[in-house]
C-alpha cells in the first residue's frame, strides 16, 4: 500500500514538474507555447489596439481587430476581409496598404510567438526592435531556391541600392495564403559597452516556423531593410509592416529571453 501511494505521489510530482518546468529547448511541443507554460505576456487585449501606434502619425491608420478574417481563394484570393470590432485578430486596413504598426512596449532580449495570415501574393514582416525583419511572405509552392525574402528569411539589409546579407529560411514550410501561420522566435538584443558603442550585434538564437527550425545563430549587423528610422538599442519596440499586401495577425506572447537548453 505505501509503496502504491509512493508511485502516485512521485507520478503527480513528474506530471507537475512537467507542467511548470521551463520548456527553453528551442524544438516545437505541440500546442502554441504560450499555452504549454506560464510566464507569457499579450500583446493583444482581444478588444481594440491599446499599446500599438501607426508608425507615422502623419498618415492614417487603418489596422483594425476583428473577430473573424475570411479568405475566399476563388473569388478573392490578393483579399482578407474581416468584421471591424473587438477580437483577438488584427487586419492591416480594408486594402491591405496602411502604415506599419509599432508597440508601445519596448524589449530588449525576447522570446515572441505570433500567428500570421497572408493572401495570395501578399508580404508583410516582423521586425524585432523595429529594425531586424523576420519576412512574413506568400511563399507557397515557390520551386525557387529559398532566399532571405522567402517567409521565414531574416530580410538582408539596403546598403548602396542593394541588398547586402540576410539569411534564406533552411527550408520553405509556407502553408497555403488563407492558412493560419506561426512563428517562435528566440532573439538577442545587441550588446553595448559603457560608452555606448556596440561590442555585439544583435542575433536571432533561432526561429521556428509553423514549427520547423528555419534560423539558428544569424547575426545582424544593423537594421534590414525598410526599418523603422531608430538607432540600435538595448531595448527598442517591436513592428509589423503594413504596407505590402494584406495580412493579419494574431496570439502575439512575449516573454523574456531565457538561455537555450543546447540540444
């Protein structure tokens, strides 16, 4: 009888271990991981876009939240349409061609998860800090071999008319336009010394796309193109780009970086 108590009690034990341990592996765990562990912030309230700002306040700002986005590959496939009022899910304007959405909120070293959706042909990205882009793309069923502008690429940077870097995902996994997409990344702000003079650039630890690694140890050197017009910081908000085509977005968590467990 003891010893059958002993068994259940070091059973639960591992099941609540389990439940709580830290999961910094850097692999895919089945559901979303803002579900699996706690420690998550939202960066979406379900209701309207508090904490977010168009980035130019010049022009204006048509993202807006909705309770559903709808694609229609016959008859819309270049659309996403969505009903304008609280919800979990965000929409770049009824065009798809408004100004690039920026947090409130800065970060410096993080872990960030989001959902993604693009329509046929459509382009958006994600730059961490408003200057290192993570390439949100309609890549689907491309035969080309994969470059930094495919989805999943970290976006080479513009130097003299021309693009200088970036690095192509391992791998195209792009599901259809219309599909819900996801990415976890795992990124390292840049390193300043006490003069303020950058000793490290700024590195994506890795990225996972609709689960799969894509991106390992990719140092940038400074900002990718079409940044936001910020120096590089030790902390700095994050931006997704809203001019290229449409795309919506949503469960966007951020936690603070922890280290990678090596694998």
């Amino acid at each position: 009888m003891i010893r059958a108590l002993l068994l259940l009690f070091s059973l639960a034990f591992a099941i609540s271990a389990q439940q709580h341990s830290p999961i910094q592996d850097g692999e895919h765990h089945g559901d979303a991981p803002y579900l699996l562990e706690q420690g998550w912030t939202p960066l979406l309230n379900g209701k309207d876009l508090s904490g977010w700002h168009g980035q130019d306040a010049g022009k204006p700002n048509e993202w807006f939240t909705s309770p559903t986005v709808f694609f229609d590959r016959l008859l819309g496939p270049t659309r996403l349409t969505g009903r304008k009022g609280p919800g979990e899910r965000i929409l770049n304007g009824p065009a798809g061609r408004t100004v690039n959405l920026v947090t409130g909120e800065k970060h410096g070293d993080v872990e960030l998860y989001l959902e993604w959706m693009v329509s046929k042909g459509s382009n958006s990205g994600v730059y961490l800090h408003g200057l290192y882009e993570v390439q949100v793309f309609d890549s689907y069923g491309s035969t080309e071999p994969v470059k930094s502008s495919d989805a999943g690429g970290i976006y080479h940077r513009w130097i003299a008319n021309k693009g200088v870097g970036g690095s192509a995902p391992r791998v195209n996994v792009s599901r259809p336009p219309g599909h819900w997409q996801s990415y976890q990344i795992w990124f390292r702000a840049p390193r300043f010394d006490a003069s303020g003079k950058k000793v490290e650039n700024a590195k994506f630890l890795r990225v996972l796309f609709n689960g799969i690694l894509v991106q390992e140890d990719v140092e940038v050197e400074g900002g990718t193109r079409a940044h936001m017009p910020l120096p590089e910081a030790a902390t700095n908000p994050l931006m997704l780009q809203g001019d290229h085509g449409p795309v919506a977005y949503r469960n966007i968590y951020w936690r603070p970086l922890r280290p990678l467990i090596d694998r």
